[in-house]
C-alpha cells in the first residue's frame, strides 16, 4: 500500500461510502418489503415515511460523497505517479501489476472496473436525485417505490465500487514485475492499440473531419435540448427524448474521440501525444469543460428516466418542468462545454 | 427581456468558460526544455536533436522519441544529433554507435538504444550489459541517415 494524503483521504471516503451504501442497500431492502406489504395502518404507514426519509437523506449523503470519489481516485492515482521509473502519467499507473503472478495482477481489472463505474454511479444517483425531486412535490409521494428501487440500484453500484476502491488502494504495489511502460507507445507509436481511431484514419485531414463531427454532434444536441426545453405545458414526448438519448450516446462517443485524437495533443503541445491522461496535471482546466459535457450527456439521460419513470397523473405537472429544466441545463453543459474547448483550442 | 438574474448567470457561465482558459495559460509555465514527443525533460546523457530547414531544433528525451518523430513527418530532417552516453556531447546520428543493451535508457518507451561517440565505449557497454552493437539496417535513423560505410568496407 502506497501512504499519501490523498491514498489516506481516499481510503476514508471509500469506508465510510462502502459503510453508507451497505446501509442503504439495507434500509431500501426493508423499504421496499414494507411497501409491498401495504400495511395501511397510520403506525405502520409512519414507520415507513421516516424509513424512507432515513433512507432517502443518508442516499443523498452518499450521492455527495460518490461524485467527490470520482476526482479523488484520480488525484490519487496522480500522486502515484513519481512511484516507479517507466511511470510518467496516470496511464502508466493504471497498468501497474500486468505480467504479475501476486496480487497485483489484480490492479489493472480493478481500476478497469473502477473507471468504468464511477460515472455510472454518479449517473444512476443523479436519476434516483431527479425523479426524487419530482416526486417530493407530489401530496401522495407516489412514485417513493421507483425512487427507492433506484436507490438500491445506485447503492447496489456504490457497494461494488466502493469495495474495488479499498482493495485497489491495500494491494501491495510494489512487486518487481519489469517495466510496464507508459503512455507513449500506448497511444502514439503506429501499432498503438488504445487509441479509438484505425492506424489508416489517424490523419490530419481525419482530426478536421473529427472536429467538424463534434462541434456538429454538439450543436445538434444543444438546439435538440433547447427546443425541447422550451416546451412548458406538455410535456416532451418519449420519442423525442428516446432520440435525444441516442444522440447523446453519439455524442459521448465523438466527444472521446475527439479529446484523444484532436484535443489532447493541441493542449499539450505535443502533435503526436494521444493521451488524455496527461491533461490531468498538464491542462486541468480542460477537465471543467469535459464535466461540463459529461453533465450535458447525464443531463439527458436523466431527463428521459424522469419521462420515464415519472409518468404519473400526479406527478405529471412537476415531471413536465423538472424534464424541462434537465435539458435546459443539458443544453448549457454543450454550449459551454463547445466555447470552453473552442477557447482552450485557440489558446493552444 | 433578459431578467437581472439571467444576465448575472450568463456572466458568470461566460467567466467560467473563458476566464478559466485564459487563466490556465497565463499562470501555467511552458516547458522550455521539453521532449517534442511527450513532453519529460530530456536527459543530458541520452538526448536526441533533430533539426529541420528553417525551424527551431527539436529535443527528444530518447532514440525511439525521435524515431516515432521522424515516422510522422513527410519531410527528413535535415541533421540528427545524438549524446555520446559518455561524454553527454551532441554528435552526429550518423557518426554514432548504437548498442542495444539490457539497460533501459527511457523506461516509459522501453527504449534500450545507447549512443557512443566511441566505438571503444560502445564495445565495453556492450561487453558489460550484454548488449549488441548495431550495425546497417538495424541503427537507429537508419532510413533518414544512413552511416557511412565503415573503414574497409566496400
């Protein structure tokens, strides 16, 4: 185990996470049993409110902590760097302990795991967040069921991650296992294998095309949402939405591209440097506008669970203005998420 | 009509996504010293300059920087200078001798290629790490500078 501030303040938020989404899944386990029962009684019908309530502000605390855990494991595996030679960025940490027989062969599929649930994580806790936000205006709370199986869903994913994030952070790191290299020939010699695009396709004429593709894929979005927005009395249709969601996975997917083959190396000033991981400690106010475009994406998504999951006769007045205000706020997080990198670009 | 609180929100969003940028180049330092290819501060011993017509030279922090350079670009370069190990003199790419060791020279590309002024030093590098001195096809920018022929050859 590797001692820093940041592996120490690390390892704190993972226990207390793992204790917290221990209980949540508990207390939404409980939940959910109770309301299945359907016991009418006013006694009955109380304990079940406060359980939820309980429920509902020790998941928003976890909420909280989930979305700081995300930049938190990535300033970790940053102090990390300095630990070994052939370690220049957070690539090189992410494939310490391959080739290795102990268990650090259990590193590299850890953080794989850990990269890919962190943000899914913070996109299941933002839908149970909204549709909560929705049903708490509501007199009869009546979509607390679907809140609460979210709930469990996201503390369900917290529990996983959570536990990967402990067992990454005790492994032992330092096995002799020989030199993993790092980023440069990951991303920029011509047999690299992580980048996104073909060999054929890494062009300058390509990097145009691919500008154009995202600055399109993102004005796209932003009018989709805009329009959408603007609709106050009835609310968007699924269809609509439905589209938009794909054409937010489109973009998500451009948007990737687009930072390792276009804007990764302009903002590093390195032509041939494909990493993105580099702009961590190298360009980090890059990262603001690739969280502004993460939430554009979450945004949209968490628009169309709203739609969704929130169809109630109820509900329905406080689903029309909250799917409303999440593609008000997804078109913000494209247009800023555009200028900023536009900005940052013609700095560069 | 733009409400108050509209604009004052539109201000700060536009302070954000411009002022940030702005602000991140003007206290971030350029490297001055930078390795063209990925940045690390190259290291006296196993520098590499590679220096096209009309431009600024390029350093390299090692011989697979510079070759993963070169690989990109449509024009060669016009002269290649490389560390004697020995000396951390820049000499010539053609007139170096190259040994491929067991020692790394930049652990992150896995470059293991050394460059001697001498041939004596390359030799005992050789002799001492159980390397190979490197000969025809196999040096270095053997493509975009190839080694004169050595004494006694045809």
């Amino acid at each position: 185990m590797i001692v820093n501030g940041f592996a120490v303040l690390d390892a704190f938020l993972s226990l207390v996470r793992l204790g917290m989404s221990l209980l949540v899944v508990g207390l939404g386990a409980a939940a959910l049993y109770s309301g299945s029962r359907g016991d009418g009684a006013a006694d009955a019908r109380e304990v079940r409110e406060n359980r939820t309530y309980r429920l509902l502000t020790l998941a928003g605390t976890l909420l909280l902590l989930n979305i700081i855990s995300w930049p938190v494991l990535y300033l970790v595996l940053q102090s990390y760097v300095p630990e070994w030679p052939d370690v220049m960025c957070i690539y090189g940490v992410t494939r310490i302990g391959t080739g290795s027989v102990g268990p650090s062969r259990f590193l590299p599929p850890l953080l794989d795991t850990l990269q890919a649930a962190k943000p899914l994580l913070i996109f299941l806790s933002g839908a149970w967040f909204a549709l909560y936000a929705v049903n708490r205006r509501t007199a009869t709370a009546s979509l607390t069921g679907r809140v609460v199986a979210l709930v469990m869903l996201s503390g369900v994913l917290a529990v996983g991650d959570a536990a990967c994030e402990v067992a990454y952070l005790a492994i032992p790191k330092k096995e002799d296992v020989g030199p993993t290299g790092c980023c440069t020939e990951a991303f920029d010699a011509a047999e690299a294998d992580v980048r996104f695009l073909p060999e054929g396709l890494r062009s300058e004429r390509a990097a145009r095309w691919l500008t154009c593709l995202s600055y399109a894929t993102n004005a796209v979005m932003a009018a989709g949402c805009w329009l959408l927005s603007r609709r106050r009395s009835q609310p968007a249709s699924l269809l609509a939405l439905t589209t938009l969601l794909a054409g937010a996975l489109v973009c998500l997917a451009a948007g990737a591209v687009f930072l390792v083959e276009v804007a990764a190396p302009r903002l590093l000033h390195l032509p041939y440097h494909h990493c993105p991981y580099d702009l961590i400690p190298r360009a980090p106010e890059s990262i603001v506008a690739a969280a502004l475009f993460v939430l554009a994406c979450f945004s949209v998504g968490w628009a169309w669970i709203v739609r969704l999951a929130g169809n109630e006769a109820e509900a329905r007045p406080y689903q029309v203005e909250t799917v409303r205000r999440l593609l008000a706020l997804a078109c913000t997080g494209f247009v800023g998420s555009t200028l900023m990198f536009t900005v940052e670009l013609a700095l560069a | 009509m733009i409400g108050k609180g509209n604009l004052i929100r539109l201000l700060a969003g536009l302070l954000v996504v411009v002022g940030l940028p702005l602000a991140g180049r003007w206290l971030r330092p350029r490297a001055i010293d930078a390795c063209a290819l990925d940045g690390t501060a190259p290291p006296p011993s196993y520098r590499v300059e590679v220096r096209y017509a009309g431009e600024a030279p390029l350093a390299f922090c090692c011989v697979r920087c510079a070759e993963m350079w070169i690989e990109n670009q449509t024009t060669p370069p016009e002269a290649i200078l490389i560390a004697d190990e020995a000396s951390s003199r820049l000499i010539p790419a053609d007139a170096a001798v190259y040994v491929r060791s067991s020692v790394l020279t930049n652990a992150s590309t896995h470059c293991r290629i050394h460059a001697f002024g001498r041939r004596a030093d390359a030799v005992a590098h050789a002799a001492r790490f159980g390397g190979t001195v490197l000969a025809g096809a196999d040096r270095p920018f053997a493509t975009t500078h190839p080694s004169p022929p050595a004494p006694g050859s045809e």
